[in-house]
C-alpha cells in the first residue's frame, strides 16, 4: 500500500490500449481533457477525440446520438457536472434509450479537496443510482480501474464509471481477478463487516487496523458496482458478522449506505452504520484534513464498526 | 404528395381525438416538412428500419409525434390502425418519440432543445465511419429557447457537420403565447447566421420548396444547413389555425368532425372512429 497513483490517471494510462481493442470506442470530452487523462488516446487516435467546449449537456447528448449509430462513447467531465448539470441528458436520452454510453467522471467525493462545493461530486451516486438501466462503477485503485476498465466498456448499455482526482493508494495486486458486478472481500473476520467502494476503501483498511489493535476481526467487502448492487456479498457480510458499517465518499443519502440498508431491510436486518458525508455540502481543504471534520476517517469508521457492534442482539 | 399530406393531416385529427389527449396544433405546422422528408428526400427504407446507411430524422419538438407517427405508418413502418393505440399503455406509440419502441423513430426525443445535439453526434460518426447518411432535426421555433441547442449549433458549425440539417418550424406560438411576447428569438436568421450556419427561409407548408430547399441543403459543403420554414399552427384547420390554445387541446367529437370535414376524408372518419373505440 505505498505507491500513490490517482484511479483518473490510471484510467487514462489505460485509454489507448482500449482504444486498440474497441474500435468502436470514441472518446468525448469538455475542455477538461487534461484533467480527464485522455490526452494519450487524442494522440493516439485523433480522429475519434471529440472535444465539445465547455458545453456538457451537449456533449451527453451527442454521445446519446453517436451510441445510435453504433459507436461506444466515453464521455468525460466530472461527477457534479456528468450528475446535475447533464443528469437529464443522461436520464432521458441514454439511460432511457439503453444507448451504450460510458460516462467517466472525476472528481467523485469531498477528497476532491482544494476546489472545494462546486467541484466536489458528493450527490452524484445518489443522482445516477434512482435512474433505471445505469450502471455504476466505482473503483478502489489504480489496479482496480485497469482491471475494471474494459469490463465496463464491454458492458451492453449505460454505465456510470467513477473515479478520484488525487493520488490514493494501490490496494490490489495484478493477480487479483475482478469481475465487474461482484464484490470482493479483502478481509475476513467475524465480528463486524465494513461495505465500502472507491479510494476510500484505503481509509477502511486502516480502520481495519485500528479494530485489530483492540481484538476486532473485521470483515472488509470492496462494493465496486454500488448498481446493481451484489445483494450476495451483502446478505453474506451481514450473516457471518452479524453487523455491517458502510463506506462511501458521497452523501450518506442514496449511495452505497443507502443500497446496501435497503438488501438488509428487507432481508436480514442487522445493526448498520453508515459513514459518508454527512448530509451536507464540503469545503475546501485537505482530504486528510476534511475526512476527520467530517466523520470519514479511518477513527471514524472503526468507531462506527464497534458502535454497530455494540448494538448487535446479546 | 399533397394527398398523403392531407391524409397524414386527417390520421393526426383523429388519432389525437382517439387518444384524448396530444398536440394538434405543434404536429398540423409540421405536416409539409415532415411529408417530404420522408415521402421524397430521405434516403430510408421501411422494410429494414436499422439500415445502417440510411438518413436519420430527429423530432426535437418531440410532442409532434403525431405527425411523425403518421407519416411512419404511411410509408410503411407500422400499420396504419396501430395509430388509434397512441399515448395507450402497451401501445408502441409513447406521447413523445421512443426509438425502442416505435419502429422508424431514429431517436428517442421530447425533453426539448436536445435532438440537435443528438444529431450532431449521429453526423459526427457518419463522417467518422464514411456512412452516406444526412441527418434531419425539427426543432420548434419556441424550443431554440433552450441554451443547449446553441451548444449544439456551435458544435455542428466548428466540426462542419454538412450531413446535417436543422429545420424550424417557426409558427410563431408556443405554449405560453406568441414566442414574440413569451421571449422573442429574433432576430432568428441572423443568429444562425451569427453561428456560421448555412441559413435558409422557405414555406414551410410549399411542398415543392421544400424538398427543393432540403435537396440546397445537401449540396452545401463545409457547414450546417438550417431551414427557417415559416408555418402556421394548427395549418389546415380554420378554427386552430395560430391558436395558441390549440398546442395541447383536444377536440371535442364536434370539434374532430369539422377538423376531418376542413382536411379531408369524411367518410372514413366514423369507420375509424369505431375501430378505435373497440380498441380501448
């Protein structure tokens, strides 16, 4: 867990060699192109880069026409521009269609840091989760988004593929075999399970730790496809461990917290914490500095596994 | 084709009576433009509807589906009884465009101000991949409201999209009132213009200058067409005719009598009329 890399960066590292295998792949972008990473496909590929000015709806749109007539557009911007300014671009004219776009955005979460509300997606999961036919897809790592990566390009129909602006650990090794859809469990232990997608799976992880010093065993559940939700992996968790804590940078309402209380609900209720932001906008900032004012640290979560803990059935 | 516009006139009357509810007056002004898109100018074949070299048609002004549903029917893509289903559950005939369910529509569209911006991603990949194929967007004139579509027009202009062709139906009315008083898009030409458009004006109910001007727009190389097609709502029927009340109303069977007798075609009406009532 010592290199850094950014889960964007990795995906643009990633985009040529795509580029190779999906002819069909064109790539859309929104002035951002650089903050995207999909500078090495342009070069690579000039004629299948569209640039679309600063005019994301537009650019939505138009990959709506271009998934018509056959091609697989990426489009790219980031998480509150693709969610809120977009949303009904992407609502009415691909989701609803089922027109085989990917939309690729940065900048997911309050780690966005410095830039602060307006560059933070921190409702777009909870946007594009009450949509029909989307798929989300949000990787813990750089490893994870090469992996993940031409899986949701194949994918038939619309996905919703979320990254991070700033560098966050590398989590997984290159043997590790991820199947889009299914979670994997990178812990096991029997007396709390923590559910978590994105780079802040890295925070759970050494809240992992935390619990370990005082005796806890924590079972570990990386939720990457926060829709449609692996039901299995959850019901799972909840029935080996007998208490669940969720783990998301988004807004604790109508994300990952929100899918994964709605399984157990209806299917096996056990105590649940949900760690997010809590139900209001960011600032700028740190990442670090905003995950502890903000309830999302590693403490944090471990706090949250014994308090679930502490309110499982005696 | 001045017969199947005045049939298509007569299935739009009767279907939106039929349904109860739709919009007359927007699919009336738009009869001649989208007769001799599909009736003369569009290279289509109706018997494979997913032709990948085909022209597309884009209805931006969505809620005019009637007119597109009719003239669909009439060239051959569905049956023409189908269009007694409109806006009925189950039926394949949605209260706006649905390119899943309707075969012959090329874009699901009706949220308003977004179909150019789809067409201009469908030109972009027929230039891509070599593909023959023009691509034709109707807007309403109300519509080009919408800051989108000039996201859209400045698109097509900076990537030379001359496969493709907007059209406005410009009638004058929207929902609201006359687009003069709602907010005023003049001066529209210019604003085209102003966007390195190719711009022309037409009769939007002269059939003849239609397709000639629609055949102008594919001859122009190097950047968009749009066509100014000065129409009047609610064309064809005396009483509609720029009545703004008439964007959404439906006739009465008084109403829907008259309107049929003013088109053409009154013999058929009750026949058609019936069928449709057992359908329900």
């Amino acid at each position: 867990m010592s290199d850094l890399v950014a889960t964007r960066v990795a995906y643009g590292d990633a985009l040529p060699e795509m580029g190779e295998k999906f002819e069909d792949l064109v790539v859309l972008d929104a002035d951002i192109s650089k903050a995207m990473q999909t500078g090495a496909f342009e070069k690579r590929f000039p004629d299948r880069h569209f640039d679309f000015g600063i005019a994301e709806q537009d650019m939505m749109a138009a990959a709506a026409g271009m998934a018509a007539m056959g091609k697989i557009p990426l489009v790219n911007t980031y998480a509150v521009f693709a969610s809120l300014r977009a949303c009904e671009q992407m609502r009415t004219f691909i989701a609803y269609p089922m027109l085989n776009v990917k939309i690729v955005v940065s900048h997911g979460g309050l780690a966005v840091g410095w830039d602060g509300v307006t560059h933070q997606g921190l409702e777009d999961m909870s946007v594009v989760r009450s949509i029909p036919n989307m798929t989300i897809v949000h990787p813990a790592d750089a490893t994870s988004t090469r992996k993940l990566l031409p899986q949701v390009i194949a994918h038939n129909g619309p996905v919703y593929f979320r990254l991070g602006r700033n560098p966050t650990p590398i989590i997984y090794t290159e043997h590790h075999d991820l199947q889009m859809g299914k979670a994997e469990v990178l812990a096991d232990g029997g007396n709390v399970a923590i559910i978590a997608c994105g780079p802040i799976v890295s925070e759970a992880l050494k809240a992992l730790e935390l619990l370990r010093a005082e005796g806890i065993q924590a079972r570990l559940v990386d939720m990457h496809a926060v829709k449609p939700l692996d039901t299995a992996a959850v019901l799972d968790a909840a029935a080996l461990t007998g208490a669940i804590v969720t783990v998301e940078d988004n807004n604790i309402l109508g994300g990952l917290g929100s899918a994964v209380a709605e399984t157990l609900v209806e299917a096996c209720p056990v105590p649940m914490r949900r760690i997010g932001v809590p139900d209001c906008f960011g600032e700028s900032g740190d990442p670090d500095g905003l995950f502890e004012k903000y309830g999302m640290s590693a403490e944090h979560i471990a706090g949250a596994a014994k308090s679930a803990m502490a309110a499982k059935r005696k | 084709m001045e017969c199947i516009a005045r049939q298509i006139r007569c299935d739009i009357i009767k279907m939106v009576h039929a349904a109860g509810s739709g919009h007359l007056g927007s699919s009336l002004s738009a009869v001649e433009i989208v007769t001799a898109l599909y009736f003369s100018v569009m290279n289509i074949d109706p018997a494979r509807p997913d032709w990948r070299e085909r022209d597309r048609f884009i209805l931006s002004k969505g809620h005019a589906c009637p007119v597109l549903y009719a003239a669909l029917a009439r060239r051959g893509y569905f049956p023409v009884e189908e269009l007694a289903t409109l806006r009925r559950i189950n039926s394949r005939l949605q209260g706006h465009p649905d390119m899943n369910k309707t075969p012959g529509v090329d874009m699901t569209s009706g949220s308003l101000g977004n179909g150019l911006s789809c067409g201009a991603g469908m030109a972009l990949v027929a230039k891509l991949d070599a593909l023959p194929s023009c691509v034709y967007v109707l807007l309403g004139d109300g519509e080009i409201q919408e800051g989108i579509v000039w996201e859209a027009a400045m698109t097509a202009a900076h990537y030379k999209l001359d496969n493709l062709c907007a059209i406005i139906d410009n009638n004058g009315l929207q929902l609201d009132g006359y687009t003069s008083d709602v907010m005023d898009i003049n001066p529209v030409a210019d604003k085209w213009r102003a966007f390195r458009w190719n711009t022309i004006a037409v009769d939007g109910h002269d059939l003849d200058a239609l397709v000639r001007t629609l055949e102008l727009a594919n001859q122009t190389k190097g950047r968009p067409t749009v066509i100014i097609a000065d129409t009047t709502k609610g064309k064809g029927v005396s009483f509609m005719e720029d009545q703004c009340d008439w964007h959404g109303r439906c006739p009465t069977d008084e109403e829907a009598k008259q309107a049929i007798r003013e088109s053409v075609d009154p013999s058929r009406y009750d026949t058609w009329r019936d069928q449709s009532e057992q359908a329900s």
